[in-house]
C-alpha cells in the first residue's frame, strides 16, 4: 500500500482547528502560528486528497462534504494519537492516569463530585474524563481508547467486563407550575395525553423509555422537542406546559427541595441500573481499581 501521499498530522490538526476555531485567524492564534502557514497547510492538505475541503459561504469557510470526511477523520485520527501517547507514556512512568468515559448525565449530575472526593485522596492520580454515548462508550472500552466506562446501558461486547454501580429509576416530572403537580396517581392511558420535552431517542433514558414503553403498550407520546441535555429540559420544565421523564440521580435534589414534582403512574415503573465497564484484557490497572472502590465508598 502507498502512504507517501497521504497527509501528516499537522495538516490533519490545522484543519480542525480551523473547524472547531471558527476560521483561519481563530486557529492561527490557538496554534501559534500565521495566517499564512494555516493557509498553505490547508492548501497541501487539499492536494493530498485532490479535493476542496472548504468553500466560502457568506464570507466565512465552510465544509465541503469531502472537508467533512476529512474532519472526521482529522479529529479520530488526534484522538487515537492522543491516547497511543498517553499509553506510551504510562508504560514508560508506571499507571498514573485514567481514561474515563460517562454517559452526558453521569458526567453532570454523579461525576463532578465524585471526581472532587478522589483527587482529595489519590492526588498522585490523574483522571481524563469525557462524555460519550453509552454505545460510543463500549466501542472506545472494546478498542482500548478508554480504561473505565460509567454507562446507563449494560454493553453487550464479549471483550468488556461489566459490573453493576448503582441502582436508578427513570421517573416522570413536572414543574410545580404544571397543572398536574400534586396530584395523585395518573392512569397508564393519561401518558398519551402530555405535552413532553426528553432526552433524545438514541441516548440511554431515550433507548430505555422506549422499550419500557412497548412493555406496557404505549406508543406516540406528544413529544414536542428532543434535548441533549437534562438540565436544559429541567428550564423548559419551569413554563409549566410539559413533562419529561429523565433519571431520578438527575433530578433528586430539586425533587427534594420542591422545585419539581414526580408524577407517578399507576402500572408502570421504569426501574434500571448504572454499570460500570472495562476491557477483559485490561483489568490489570491500579488506577481504574482506585477509582472503582471510590465509587462503591460513595453510593
């Protein structure tokens, strides 16, 4: 196979930067390099594919459909790199680092607290975390680009290790603007009749709602707006017109403190459990090890 002609990395990581930049001046200062230099690395990577990658459009640079192919690749390719260095560097200096990857509402609602308490009693150990999809997840654990995964779905790869964490329930909520709030339990068949804003449909609640759902033969709920964030939802919660369901670890606190209100169902609990997952062949990690006792310490 020919690789002479294929990009270097600094192609690769100036056009991200111009994407994630916002434009060649953006990426030029978070390089430390000219306009100029940015320009001819644009250009060179151009003519290794034999194609435009950008267009202008209204007078900024805009992907092309071959510049989103090349974008995606760019910033798995970084990544990938990112992680082989880091791997290097742990073998070189011994396991002092973590990789860790959590579901979006895991890594707002349960981690910042729980990533406080183990910097306090393991500060030689460094932990990277990001938020992922729970089946991005899996695949990063079963290629070795992540150590440690706190999911809201089980995987379901042979070559991951899975082990319960904690015990959660998806529950119905409303603002206490809401005409239901306080009212006793609603019939199955009321479901059909809210207004609701939810996580979105790929996403862990989106992927268990459904199928909790089916169980219990319910289906078309009134779903005015999918939201990739939870507490985002929560504020659109406050107008007093929708309903969401979301994980009760989420929303605990401000249940507790009669800011919203759960609306139980008669015949239908959403009961589930969070997980915590890593590699078969890489269980040998003193890091990961700390850090999974520290979860169970603080349940």
């Amino acid at each position: 196979m020919e690789y002479k002609n294929l990009p270097d990395l600094t192609g690769l990581a100036t056009l991200k930067a111009v994407v994630e930049k916002g434009g060649v001046t953006e990426a030029a200062s978070s390089l430390h390099v000219g306009q100029p230099a940015i320009t001819k690395r644009l250009r060179a990577l151009e003519g290794c594919y034999g194609v435009k990658l950008f267009e202008r459009v209204g007078g900024r640079l805009q992907l092309t459909e071959a510049g989103e192919k090349v974008y995606m690749l760019a910033a798995q390719t970084l990544e990938r790199h990112y992680d082989v260095y880091e791997d290097l560097q742990q073998l070189a200096h011994g396991m002092t680092s973590l990789r860790l990857e959590s579901s979006s509402a895991i890594g707002e609602h349960l981690l910042p607290q729980l990533l406080l308490g183990f910097g306090e009693h393991y500060p030689h150990y460094r932990i990277i975390s990001r938020m992922a999809y729970s089946r991005r997840i899996q695949m990063h654990i079963a290629t070795g680009m992540v150590d440690l995964g706190l999911m809201e779905l089980a995987p379901d790869h042979p070559d991951i290790l899975v082990q319960k964490w904690m015990d959660d329930e998806i529950v119905l909520i409303c603002s206490m603007n809401h005409p239901l709030a306080r009212s006793d339990l609603l019939p199955l068949a009321e479901l059909n009749n809210l207004s609701y804003v939810l996580r979105e449909s790929h996403s862990s609640v989106g992927y268990t709602l459904a199928e909790a759902l089916r169980g219990v033969g319910v289906s078309d709920l009134k779903v005015v707006m999918e939201v990739g964030s939870t507490d985002t939802i929560v504020q659109m919660l406050a107008q007093g017109k929708h309903v969401s369901f979301l994980p009760r670890f989420a929303v605990e606190e401000r249940l507790r403190r009669g800011e919203l209100y759960h609306l139980k169902v008669s015949g239908f609990r959403i009961q589930r459990i969070l997980w915590i997952a890593r590699q078969r062949s890489r269980i040998d990690h003193p890091v990961a090890d700390a850090f999974i006792a520290h979860l169970r310490e603080h349940i």
